[in-house]
C-alpha cells in the first residue's frame, strides 16, 4: 500500500528579520544593562529566533558598565554584530568625509571580532537626504570598505515610545504597563502588514524583510508577545543572513531617489509613484504621542491631522 500523503503547510510568503540599533545603551527604565541583555536573549530563544543583528555604536562600549560582555552574550548566543558608526552622527549633517572617518574609527572594534558582518546602518537611517553627491559618496565609501547597507524595510518608531516613556516616569505619570505594551506590540504587527502591503504593490512580490528595533526596555518588554503576534499574522521569522540575501537591495539600488531616508519599502514605493501614505500612519509621532496619552496615561489629547 501507498502511505498517505501527509499536508504540508505553505511556506510563509511574509518573512522578516529582526535587529537592534544602538548597542549599547544606558540603563533604561524598566531594566539595568545585565537584566535587558539577558531579557534579549532570552526571549529571543525563547521565541525560536535563532539570529538577529545588533548594530553597534562603540564610543559608548567604555561608558556602559559592562558592554563588552554583553556584546559577546548575543554573539555567543549566535547572533550577529555590525557597525552603526562609532558616535551616530547624522549623514545630511555633516560632511562625506567625517562621515566615512567615523565609521571607519568605529571599524576598528569589529577587527577580529566573531560575529561581525559586512554590514553597515546608517543612522538615523540618513544617507543624505536630497543631497545625492554626499549620498554618493558615502555609498562608493561603503562599496570601497566591502560594506553593505544594512537597510529596512519596517519601522514601527520604536524609540518614539521609549523616550515617552522616559518622560512620563519622570513627570510622575500613572503609566499602564499592560496599555503600553499592548499598544507597542500593535504598532509592529501593523507596520509589518503596512510595508508588506506597500512592498507588495511597489515589487509585485513580497521581499525579505528587516524591522527596525532598538536595544530598549521595551522592546525587551515585549519582545516574546510581539514575535507571537507577528506569527499570528503569518510572519515566519528569518535571520539577518537570509533577510540580506534578498534581491531588494540590488533592485532599489537602480533608483535614483530625490530623498534618501526612511525604510528601503518608503523608497521603492516613491520611485514607483506609488500614492501617499508610503510611510506606517504611527511614525508621525504626533499620531503615536496621541496614541501613548489616550492609551497609557489615559489622557484626553486627540490628533487632528
């Protein structure tokens, strides 16, 4: 006899990867540097991620107790690392030159380093705005140093909701944790879906994505139920390496964009004319300081557009 055919489950057309900016960062919030690292990877074993990246920024590696040994944690834990620039300047801010002479300073603490990847983000994912010669530049600089730009392709804003937080423990605010999370958690899951859409529409196909964290108290809040979520919505989490490999990048580098910013999805979508909105409603952080007042603190502020 034939043994039954047994159902497989369609492959996830919706894949994304996650990583974190701003390694490291000062004691938060919610957690000390020890107890947010070790939430890190703990919940990202936790929810069968087996790699994220974390994108570092070493001038603050001597000024965080401890740095170097969480780095080599999420390393050892078998994600991946890769240069952010050693102080984050901002590239429409400053010249081409500073800006490669930083980033090459930062290189520097990746020499020998496990881990690290060919990678590089800009910060404040800047690459010179509508100045295209210093976008030019800093690309040639990058192809020169055998660097790739680290792009995204989801951004939920998530340090908008940090930095609220941060302010609302210090006005003495009544924060609900549970409204805070809730509402964190939301904000991904629907910009996932928002650039996946826009994707979509912009590629005829659905690309590898990449969401843009960072190394916060809340993200290691919520990490679990936020990746629970995504799955809910059919996401299948993939590694940086995989996210990486996809065409994306080759196919947007033909473009010529008059504004250089924001998600590599935004980008596609304006080369395309594709139509407003190209960019997740939240990231207006008056739309998302609304949203944390009525929702967290329970305030009566409403956004009018």
């Amino acid at each position: 006899m034939t043994a039954p055919s047994v159902a497989q489950e369609p492959e996830a057309t919706k894949r994304i990867a996650f990583t974190f900016d701003d390694v490291p960062r000062a004691v938060g919030m919610l957690y000390t540097q020890d107890e947010r690292t070790q939430r890190l990877i703990e919940g990202l074993k936790e929810a069968g991620v087996e790699q994220a990246a974390f994108f570092l920024n070493p001038k603050n590696i001597p000024t965080n107790k401890g740095a170097d040994a969480h780095i080599d944690a999420y390393v050892a834990a078998g994600h991946v690392i890769a240069n952010h620039t050693f102080s984050h300047p901002r590239l429409s801010q400053v010249s081409a030159a500073d800006f490669l002479a930083d980033l090459d300073e930062g290189a520097v603490w990746f020499e020998g380093r496990a881990g690290t990847r060919p990678w590089f983000r800009f910060p404040y994912l800047d690459e010179g705005r509508d100045d295209k010669v210093k976008r030019d530049a800093a690309r040639a600089g990058l192809a020169k140093r055998g660097l790739t730009n680290a792009y995204v392709t989801v951004d939920a804003s998530d340090w908008f909701y940090e930095g609220a937080l941060e302010d609302a423990v210090r006005e003495g605010q009544t924060i609900n944790r549970e409204a805070l999370s809730a509402l964190f958690i939301e904000s991904h899951v629907e910009a996932a879906e928002f650039y996946a859409d826009l994707a979509q529409r912009a590629l005829g196909r659905q690309p590898a994505h990449v969401m843009l964290m960072h190394e916060n108290d809340l993200t290691a809040l919520t990490l679990v139920d936020l990746i629970a979520a995504l799955r809910a919505k059919g996401w299948k989490i993939i590694t940086a390496d995989e996210a990486y490999a996809d065409p994306i990048a080759s196919e947007a580098a033909r473009y010529d964009t008059p504004s250089a910013g924001g998600t590599l999805t935004e980008m596609l979508a304006w080369q395309k004319g594709l139509p407003s909105p190209r960019w997740y409603a939240r990231n207006n952080t008056r739309l998302a300081r609304s949203e944390f007042r009525n929702r967290v603190l329970g305030g009566g502020d409403n956004f009018e557009d």
